[in-house]
C-alpha cells in the first residue's frame, strides 16, 4: 500500500494520501486538497525511511564506529538538495 505525499499548489497545504496498490493509485489520479479542497496538487519526492541498526560486535582496529559514519539525511536535507537543483 503506498503511501504519496502532496502539496497544494493553491494553498501550499502539505499532505499524504494511502491507496491500496500502485495500480490504484494511478487510476485515480492526483487527489483533491484536504485544506481547501483545490485538485491542482503536486506530488512530493519522499525521503526514505531508514533503520540505522547498531552492531553488537566491537569494531575492528582502525575501523569506524557508526557514529563516526552515521549521517540521515531527512526531509528538510532532501528538501534544500532539490531547491539548490531546481526542482
């Protein structure tokens, strides 16, 4: 079940909409404004979710700990990238 996330281009309201398969989604096209009801909504680059799981084995000599190496990039990182690009 995926799950997209919008903006409104009318109101700039941000939201997220479920449907029940992929094929689903692309039949019933962009859904309407939850705020204000408008149908011209933009569908959102999501970041993905990710699960930085900790080992429970020491690290090797000269190796790097995870927090060392550990870096999320969420929404708001995402966000600057694409305006930086253009998009």
């Amino acid at each position: 079940m995926p799950i997209y996330e919008y903006r409104c281009r009318e109101c700039g309201h941000h939201f997220s909409h479920l449907f029940r398969s992929i094929q689903a989604a692309e039949e019933a096209g962009m859904p309407p404004c939850p705020a204000c009801g408008d149908t011209q909504v933009k569908r959102l680059i999501s970041p993905a979710a990710l699960h930085l799981g900790r080992s429970s084995a020491p690290p090797e000599e000269g190796e790097a700990t995870s927090e060392d190496t550990k870096q999320v990039f969420g929404r708001k990182e995402l966000e600057e990238a694409l305006k930086e690009r253009g998009y």
